[in-house]
C-alpha cells in the first residue's frame, strides 16, 4: 500500500513533520535516528555542532560516550539486554569477581554491562549518524589531538553538527536578561 509523503498530505506541514517524514524514507531505523538527533540537539550549540566534549557534572565525556549512555535506558527491558545481564553474572561467578555481598556485586554487574552496551552502543551509533549524513540532516567531522579531520583515530573525537531540516531541532538562542543598572547620579526618577 501507498502512503503519501507527509508533506503532501499535510499542506504546509511543519519543519518537525517534514523532518520526521525525511527519517522515515532514508534510515533504516527512524525513531532511533530521531532520538539520536534530538539528544545532539540537546547539547548542540546555537550552530547546531556538538562535540568533541560534553559536560556531565564537573567531568567532560566524548560525545559518542554520553549519546551511548543516554541511549542505555531504551532496551532495559529489550530480552536481549536481560539475557545480557545474566550471562555478564555468570561470567563473574566463574571468575570469582562476585563477592557475595548483593549491593556490590550489582553494581559490579551493572558496571560490565553498561561497558558492554556502550561498546556495541558505538556500532548503532556510527550507523545511525551514517545515514543520517548521507540523508543531509548530519555533518560529521573529528576534532582532537593534532588537527580537525575527517577521519577519525589519533586520538581524535567526534563532533556532529545539525544540518538541513534537523535544524530545526536546535532551540532558539537562548536569551540572557541584562544585568539590572543601578540609578546614576542625576536619574530623577530610580526604577
């Protein structure tokens, strides 16, 4: 069955319906593609580009560390990730890293598995931002070490950059009120 683009439908559709149309016919997993431009948009500066780091607290992360980690929360009860988890406990009682106190040894676990999905996390990641360049909604360079490239390695890291109709994803700047003035001598009248 065929369904028309979003923009036909729509007369006048919005930049955001456009958007969540152009996702939809140029990757292969469009709600993750959209999340993925959203927590970019979340961080982005008012060019859209964000990256190399991201502030989390007083620490700064790569970028692609903090998309992963924002991400981890989706499958927490995908069967996969569960099954995950029991296999990571498992692999530590056989090691004997498990110390039979329960807080711990969850945190242990937790800690495996968070280092697990954020290594297979990257994979997702690097294939959505693909299609996403390829699609004109992302640029996608590297910043680091020696000199921007394209190219990644060398100790360089990602910087993603808004463009085309995920634009519209980036806020307005934001704008900060002027620090109140203090009345002058000759002011007749103080606010």
């Amino acid at each position: 069955m065929f369904h028309a683009p979003v923009s036909s439908r729509i007369p006048g559709g919005s930049d955001l319906s456009l958007l969540l149309d152009q996702l939809s016919h140029c990757c292969s997993r469009p709600r993750y593609a959209f999340m993925l431009l959203t927590l970019i948009a979340d961080v982005a500066k008012p060019d859209g580009s964000a990256g190399p780091m991201v502030r989390v607290g007083k620490a700064l992360v790569p970028l692609r560390d903090w998309l992963c980690d924002a991400l981890i929360p989706m499958g927490h009860r995908d069967p996969r990730r569960m099954a995950l988890v029991e296999r990571v406990r498992e692999e530590l009682r056989k090691d004997e890293r498990l110390t039979g106190d329960a807080t711990a040894d969850q945190s242990l676990v937790q800690d495996e598995v968070r280092a697990r999905v954020r290594a297979s996390g990257k994979t997702n990641l690097s294939r959505a931002a693909s299609e996403l360049v390829k699609a004109g909604l992302l640029k996608r360079h590297y910043q680091g070490y020696r000199v921007d490239h394209l190219n990644r390695g060398a100790q360089r890291q990602a910087v993603y950059t808004l463009t085309g109709r995920a634009r519209v994803l980036v806020g307005a700047p934001r704008q900060t009120a002027a620090p109140p003035t203090r009345p002058r001598q000759g002011d007749l009248f103080a606010a």
